[in-house]
C-alpha cells in the first residue's frame, strides 16, 4: 500500500475522527490534513501528540483547498458533523450535517478523489422499515430527530447525484450504529453509555439506566448494535486501500456489529472490568426524547461482507473490557 496517500480527515479533533486519525497513524499513514472546529480545548486532547501535515479550520477549509498553498488529496474521509441528537435547529444540521457535506462531495467529484463519510444508524428511525443498507428502501425512512433527518437528506442526495454520474469516482456513505470506544472525554451528553456507566461506577458504585416505556421491553433490555471504534476505523482504512481493486461498489454501508446487544449486556463487562459487583437501577427516559428513543437496532451486514469484508467484529464484552482497562481506568486517549 501507498503510505505516503495524501489524506484529507474532517472531523479530525471528535471522537470517531481523532481514532481514526491514530489508527491510519499507528498503519503507517502520516501524510494527513486534519479538518474541524479546533477552538474547543477539551478536544485538543485528542489530536495534540497524532502525526498529520496540515491542520485546517472547519469554516476555512473549501478556501483552503482553492488555494496555491492546498496539498494534493488522494483520499477524503469526511466524519465532520453535528452529532447531537438533542440539537432540535434544524438549520444547524442543514447547514453543517447536509451543505457541508454536498461541498465535500462536490469537491471530491471534480478532483475525481474517493470519498468515505460518515452517514448514520439515526436514518433508520424507529425501525419500522427494517435495518438494511438497500439503496431503495432511503426515500422511505422516517428518523425520529432533526439529526438523523438531515443524514438521511444527505444519503438521498448522495444517491441521485451517482445515479446522474455526478458522484467522486469512489464513495461509500456508512451508517455508524452506536460507537463506543477511546476519545469521547469531550462528548458530555451524547458519550456512550459506558463513558458514562463508567463514571457512575466510580463515584457511586452502580449505574442507572433509562426504563422501558413499552410493555414488549422489560428495563435495561432495550437492544442497540453497539460497535467499538476500533472496528469502525478498520473499516474505513479497508475501504481506503481496496476500493481502487473495483470490488467494492460504491454506496451506503451499515457499520455495526450484526448483533443486537442490550444495554444490560452492554454495562455488565464494566462492573467486571473494575471487579465491582454488579449494581443497576433504572431512571424514566427523559421527556424530551422519550418519543425518539430507539428500542432495537441491529445492522444487516451482508452488504459489506458480499463487499468482501471478512474481518470478526469486537464483541462488546471485549470492547468494553479493553475500553475501560486500556483508556478510561489511566484516562488515556488512543
């Protein structure tokens, strides 16, 4: 493989973003522009010791790339985005989840670059139409927030543009089911939940988790796909360096696991993890999302295996095991 691929990362300071950006790293990649909103201090954390050549800012970054001063780009990984599922301004996620997101494309298209981006579980909404990657089934998705609409807005365009030939001559939009792993200090709210179940245990010895608010769901058993980071990093550099064989259609990739895990499973391996009994309670979902929680996600894989990805994903006892002991017991970034 070409190690000295001139690689363009947005996102680059976030949590998926800067893992990534170690993981091309620790592959040998260090010929690496980084993109995102870098005045956030909490995030500096997660790029500060990483190997790049050019760090841009967010608002900046389309000038920068007209510019005679722009590096030549071999590779676009796209992870820049509002990732707030709270966030209810629609404008916001409009202008940085699906504007943003078209540049990009459009950039990649006229330089003729590969594009992989960042796309989103939250398109699925509730689940009522199922959890397949088919390109057919996107007009027909209803996701339950401002922000799984606006990545599912973009997957639609995405779509039509290839469809007319307009589209980079390789591009994959994945939709991330729910990632944990190292890098999301800075997440507050939205870090996953053993981030948080985590921090629970240390201060209190137990963890709360949301009660079911439907009678098919006893508490804790709600289901989610939940995949560790370092899964989703190996991904996209298997997409990077195979996608000039031609194997590889371009399209939408569900990245999950294949496996519905509930959040019990999920939080037990952390108690295990600090040798603490196991301690769970359980809290009422907060309203202003009761109506758009999910209550099972699990992604059809066979698009990507037909691809020809062979690699096992990290089962969540694993993960979470190597989570805890390796980043959050030292409190060490990857």
């Amino acid at each position: 493989m070409n190690k000295e691929k001139s690689i363009l990362l947005t996102g680059a300071a976030g949590f998926i973003g800067s893992y990534l950006l170690g993981y091309l790293n620790n592959n040998g990649y260090r010929n690496i522009i980084i993109a995102d909103d870098f005045s956030e201090e909490d995030k500096w954390f997660n790029f500060d010791e990483k190997q790049f050549v050019e760090k841009v800012e967010r608002e900046e970054l389309f000038e920068w790339l007209a510019s005679p001063e722009a590096r030549p780009i071999d590779h676009v990984f796209h992870l820049g985005a509002r990732t707030d599922t709270t966030e209810f301004d629609y404008a916001v996620h409009q202008r940085l989840n699906v504007d943003y997101s078209k540049n990009i494309w459009t950039f990649c298209k006229n330089r003729q670059i590969p594009l992989v981006y960042a796309s989103s579980a939250a398109t699925y909404g509730g689940g009522e139409r199922g959890y397949s990657d088919d390109h057919s089934l996107v007009q027909d998705l209803v996701p339950l927030n401002p922000y799984g609409v606006s990545k599912n807005e973009f997957d639609k365009w995405a779509l039509e543009q290839s469809a007319i030939g307009s589209a980079p001559p390789f591009w994959a939009g994945l939709k991330f089911f729910n990632v944990y792993g190292p890098n999301e200090y800075h997440k507050a709210r939205m870090a996953s939940m053993v981030f948080h179940g985590y921090n629970q245990i240390k201060k209190t010895g137990s963890i709360k988790l949301f009660r079911s608010h439907r009678p098919d769901y006893r508490d804790g058993e709600q289901l989610r796909d939940f995949i560790y980071v370092e899964d989703v990093a190996r991904v996209c550099l298997w997409l990077m360096e195979n996608q000039e064989s031609g194997t590889i259609p371009s399209g939408l990739y569900n990245l999950g696991t294949g496996k519905a895990r509930s959040f019990v499973d999920l939080v037990t391996p952390i108690f295990r993890s600090l040798e603490k009994p196991v301690n769970i309670s359980f809290v009422d979902t907060p309203a202003d999302i009761r109506d758009k929680y999910q209550y099972f996600t699990e992604a059809d894989m066979g698009k990507l295996r037909k691809a020809g990805y062979t690699e096992e994903f990290i089962p969540v006892e694993q993960g979470v095991e190597e989570y805890v002991k390796n980043f959050l017991e030292p409190k060490k970034y990857y």
